[in-house]
C-alpha cells in the first residue's frame, strides 16, 4: 500500500472577482506531494502558480477565493476548515516563504520579536526557552553570532541573511509542507546556490516536504523531484524532473526548456516563445498557448484534455511532441 | 544621534530668528497702540508722553534691537493694557489651552484610530463607507460652525453640557486643571469634541491609507502564515507600521491645536490663549501679540524636534541612518 501523499490538490479553482468580471486565475488544478518530496511549479509571471502556493496556506484575500476543488494536507480537506483551524496548521504544520527578502519580514520589529511570536504562536513555552529555540534556529541556517542578531532589526540584514531568518522561521515547527514562493529570485546567484542546498538540507532533515514555485528550469533541475508546469492557471505537463526536462511533451514546456542558456548550443541565438501570455481577462477559448504555439490548428479551439502516459506523467495537449505510445 | 540633536537644535534656532523679525515688523504694521489706549479726550501732549513712555517714538531699528535684546534675557515686554508681563499673562492662560489640547488629542486619537483601523480592514463594508463619509463632513464643515451646532444640540436643545466658561478647577504642581471634577469635565468635553473633530478626521483618513497600503505588505502575509492571530497581526504587525505617519501628522498637529485653538475658545468663551490673543488684537496690545506669536513659533519648533525624536525611537531605520 502506497502512503498517503502529504499534499493533494485536486480540481481546484480560484477566481478573483474584478470590475470586468470574475477572472479565473487557476483553473482546475490537481497535483500532489509526497512525504519529503520536492515538486517544483513552473510557469512565467501570471501563470498562477504564486495564487496556488498562497491557496494551499489559505491566504487568499478578497476579491479572490477558493471557488471549487479541495485541498487535503494529510487527508484532512483545508478549503473546509474553519479560519481559527487553519491558523493553528499554518506556521505549524504548514509553511510559507516568500519571494522578497527585503519585504518579508516587518521592518519595526526585531527579529527576535517575529521569531519568538511564531514559536509561542503554536507552543507553550517560557519566553527564555523559545528565544533559545529562535537562536539554534539561527544557527542552524549559517547566521554567525546569532545571539546577536536575534536582537538586530530586518535593515541590519543582507537579502541572504533576511531569507535565511525567513527560511529559519518557516521551518521552527518543522512543517509536513513548505511553500517557497521564489525564495531564491531576489538573490545573487552564488547566495542563490547556498540558499537552495541548505533549504533542500533543512527540509530532508526535518521530513518537510516542498513545493517550489519558480519560473526558473535550472533551479528545478537541480531540486526537484518532480516538476508540474502551469500556463494561464492550468498545469500542461507534470511528470518526473527527469523525463519532463530530457522529453518535453507540451510545446511551452518544450519552449521553456529551448530558451533557457545552455553550454552545448554555444554562438547559437536563444530561442523564444513568440508572444506574451495572455491576460486572464482576454483568454483564448480552448487550449490558451495555441496562439503562440507552432503546432496549433483549429482543433486547437477546444479544451484540451488531462493525457496521462508514462510513468506518472500527464499533459494538456492535442499535438504532444512525445506520443503516449513513444513514451510507453 | 548626539550630532543629529546638536544639528536640529541649530535649525531650531534659526527659525525663531526668522520669525522674530518678521513678527515684529508686522506688528508694527497693524497700527498705533496710543490710538486706541489714550482716552479720546486727551490732548497732543497726554499723547506724545503714552508714546514717550511705551517705548513707542523711537524709530523701529532701535525698537526691535531694544525687543531682540530683552528677548534674549527673557523679557518680551510689558502688556499695554493689564501692565503686566506679557509671557506672564499668557503662561496664566497656557494650561487651560494646553488641557484642552491635549484633551482634543486623546478624543482624535482614541477614536480616530479604531475608526480608520476599521475603515482600512473593510474598505467595502458598509460602516467602512459611513466612517469615510463621516470623515469628509470632519474635514469639510467649518470649525467655527461646528462649534456652534455642538452648542446648538447639547447646551441649547438637549442642555446636557454647559455651553462656556472652564468650569471647577483644582489646583495641580500650582497650575489649575479641570478634568479632575465633574464640572469641569463638562466643561471641557465640548470644546475639546469641537477641537478634536478635524483632526479625528485626519486620523482616520491617515490610519485607514495606512492600513490598506500595510495590509498588502509581504511581512503581513508572512505573518499570517507563520499561524498569527489577527489580533495579534493587526494590534503589533500592521498598527506599528501605520504609526509611524500618523505620531508624525499629530505631532504638528497638536502645535496648531494649541496655536489655533483660538477659533474654538472664542465659540466657547473657554479662558485660554486664544482668546488672550483675539482681545489683545482688536486693543493693538502689541507686546502680548508679540509673545504670543513668538511663543507659539518655539512651541511649534519644540513639537518639530519632539516629533522627530519619538519617530527615530518608532522608526529603528531612520534611527540608524541618522547616526
């Protein structure tokens, strides 16, 4: 018998309510995570992946909500609970961070102040022992003195230094599930590299399984086990990291894949995917890359259905560039 | 810090130097004080020696350096009409303006704050529209004639609230204050509504742009969902965030409220600086205006520096980058 995957997501739907009408920024999204897996959500700006990891943490504000679809963290359905329930999970066994380092933690409060108020948050504990805990957990994401620094405030900070205090409070509780919201956009890429290795560290030790939302292929590459790309709140392709990368049966992902800079295509232009993505607003009826896709057609008009193939593998696609059968 | 202190007082020091001569100069300006204290029956001589003995008939660079000087020892001159010490008689009249200010302050703040707190969480809600609404009318209706509907409804119509005057005061360090008796509770509560009203508007207008502009903010997420409550989220995270305009807009606010009260003790005959100044006006009794204006520039450049202090102890960037 398979175990319980932490995460199950299934045919969820978030719509934001707007002057021109409702928009659907995630349309029927269904993906799940397994204990200590890494699933990392690819897409470009306004694809919905963001709008999906704050689903998950039930941090949708109006005008958006959870139209329709379920949520289960370890069974239990979230979209049902009640605010006070979720708030108990969220920090607990839920985490999240977030992209920008320099905006996510408050800037009048002491570190201390924000680590100790998500310990006592969710434990019993004396203000000395949980600013004990606030200080190995410092320690434990590589801030030197961090006796110190639990009394410095956010500016005192670098962006490494602030993401891995964020990182440090996200896994105080260690969390079944972590949601990174680009943690590593912001950053320089040697910190970037740290970051990534000692969140993948940290995770592994305390059992969290991840999910990373990121618009960069490289990062999922190197991270994830399986990746699920979103286009225009619509995952298109999901499968292992392994056969999505070396066998793209989506198109966009075949374009994501080719306009990403590669050693062994050296002096020749990179490729692009014509085009822009659509406006939630003005979405083309049936498959929403078919106008910027050179394998559209008219059937293309229609929506496309879940193709599963593969060895847990599936798309959204008429004209997939690997077959059902090729792949078989 | 210490150098960012030492260069504020400087600034400090420069705009009562400004102000004093330009105070001075327009005063002298207004008209002749000896037109309006000499009795109408006195003849040329009576008149030259009012004027010999005021100070009066020397030419105005003498008169102002003599002004500067006295100043400097701190003396700005004597009232033509109580013969008295013209920082004297104002400093008499001070603590009932300073109370009612202050009064005026707790009722802007206490209500203004929770009001636009509330405003800013349910932007669309229909008592985040009326508090708005509200508000514009704070802004909107002149001060002057607010005054007179309060007194109109609560003193006139309902006669709950006596319509002037200070009421009972007992003495406090030696200075008289009415909020401890009943009495002069009701007295107060008038005037300082009246006084409040503009700046409850302004509170609530601040502290709701506040609110929406904060709760959109990573850090509020990022609070949320390390598992917060939303008193705890809204009371520490949002409210410290918002309070950083709104000490600073109150700070020079409450200058102006202890300037300008005078609109507000006229309406209500409450015996404070205001309305010293007013009577002093329209007798020319230039050494009170003087000092009246003068005291009212150090006291607006002492709230400046004030504020200034309190924001850098609120705001740990500005602390640090100052220093």
């Amino acid at each position: 018998m398979t175990s319980q995957p932490i995460l199950e997501v299934r045919d969820l739907v978030v719509e934001f309510a707007t002057r021109d009408g409702v928009l659907t920024a995630i349309n029927g999204v269904s993906f799940h995570v397994d204990r200590g897996e890494v699933l990392g959500l690819v897409g470009e700006s306004g694809s919905g992946k963001s709008v999906t990891g704050l689903a998950i943490l039930g941090l949708i504000d109006a005008p958006g909500r959870i139209a329709s679809g379920s949520i289960l963290l370890e069974g239990e359905d979230l979209t049902r609970m009640r605010e006070a329930q979720l708030r108990r999970l969220r920090g607990k066994r839920l985490a999240m961070i977030f992209q920008d380092p320099m905006t996510t933690l408050n800037p009048v409060l002491r570190v201390d102040t924000q680590m100790i108020e998500a310990i006592t948050a969710h434990e019993k504990v004396s203000h000395k022992a949980a600013r004990a805990k606030a200080r190995d957990a410092l320690a434990k994401v590589g801030i030197p003195s961090p006796d110190e620094r639990l009394a410095s405030y956010p500016h005192q900070f670098s962006g490494g230094m602030r993401q891995r205090v964020a990182i440090a409070i996200a896994l105080l509780h260690r969390p079944a599930l972590l949601v990174a919201d680009e943690p590593t956009t912001a950053l320089d890429v040697t910190i970037q590299a740290q970051i990534l290795s000692e969140v993948q560290t940290l995770a592994q030790e305390a059992g969290t399984a991840l999910v990373w939302v990121t618009h960069d292929l490289s990062v999922v590459a190197g991270l994830a086990d399986r990746v699920a790309v979103m286009y225009a709140g619509r995952i298109v392709e999901q499968g292992s990291v392994a056969d999505v990368l070396e066998n793209p049966a989506h198109p966009y992902t075949a374009g994501l894949i080719g306009s990403v800079p590669s050693r062994n295509r050296r002096g020749v232009p990179l490729s692009q995917i014509p085009g822009m993505t659509p406006s939630l607003a003005k979405l083309p009826p049936g498959c929403a890359f078919a106008p910027r896709c050179a394998r559209a057609d008219a059937g293309c008009r229609n929506d496309p259905p879940v193709v599963a193939f593969g060895t847990a593998r599936m798309h959204r696609c008429f004209h997939p560039l690997v077959t059902a059968e090729a792949a078989a | 810090m210490l150098v960012y202190i030492i260069r504020r007082l400087g600034q400090s020091a420069l705009v009562i130097a400004v102000m004093a001569t330009l105070v001075f100069v327009a005063v002298y300006a207004v008209g002749n004080p000896v037109d309006i204290l000499a009795s109408p029956q006195a003849d040329q001589q009576e008149i030259e020696a009012i004027t010999r003995r005021l100070g009066l008939d020397r030419p105005l660079y003498e008169q102002y350096g003599l002004f500067v000087w006295n100043a400097l020892h701190g003396d700005l001159g004597r009232s033509f009409v109580y013969n008295e010490p013209a920082v004297q008689l104002i400093l008499k009249r001070l603590p009932a303006t300073f109370e009612l200010a202050m009064t005026a302050l707790v009722i802007a703040v206490g209500v203004g704050i929770p009001l636009g707190l509330y405003a800013g969480l349910k932007p669309n809600s229909l008592g985040g529209h009326s508090v708005m609404a509200g508000s514009i009318l704070g802004f909107s209706l002149p001060n002057f004639w607010q005054g007179l509907m309060l007194v109109l409804l609560f003193s006139v119509v309902l006669g709950w609230l006596p319509a002037g005057g200070r009421g009972q005061t007992v003495e406090i360090l030696g200075l008289p204050v009415s909020f401890l008796t009943v009495d002069g509770l009701q007295h107060l509560l008038l005037p300082a509504l009246n006084l409040a009203l503009y700046k409850m508007a302004l509170v609530i207008r601040l502290t709701r742009a506040g609110a929406r502009e904060v709760m959109l903010q990573d850090y509020v997420r990022f609070a949320r969902a390390k598992g917060l409550s939303q008193a705890r989220v809204i009371g520490v995270h949002v409210l410290k965030n918002i309070l950083i305009p709104v000490v600073t807009v109150l700070g020079l606010e409450l200058g102006s409220m202890i300037a300008f009260a005078v609109v507000t003790e006229t309406v209500f005959a409450y015996p404070g600086m205001g309305k010293l100044l007013i009577d002093s006006i329209s007798r020319l009794d230039r050494p009170v205006i003087v000092a009246y204006l003068m005291m009212t520039v150090v006291i607006f450049v002492v709230i400046n520096l004030v504020v200034d202090l309190i924001y850098a102890a609120i705001d740990p960037r500005v602390r640090l980058s100052e220093a």
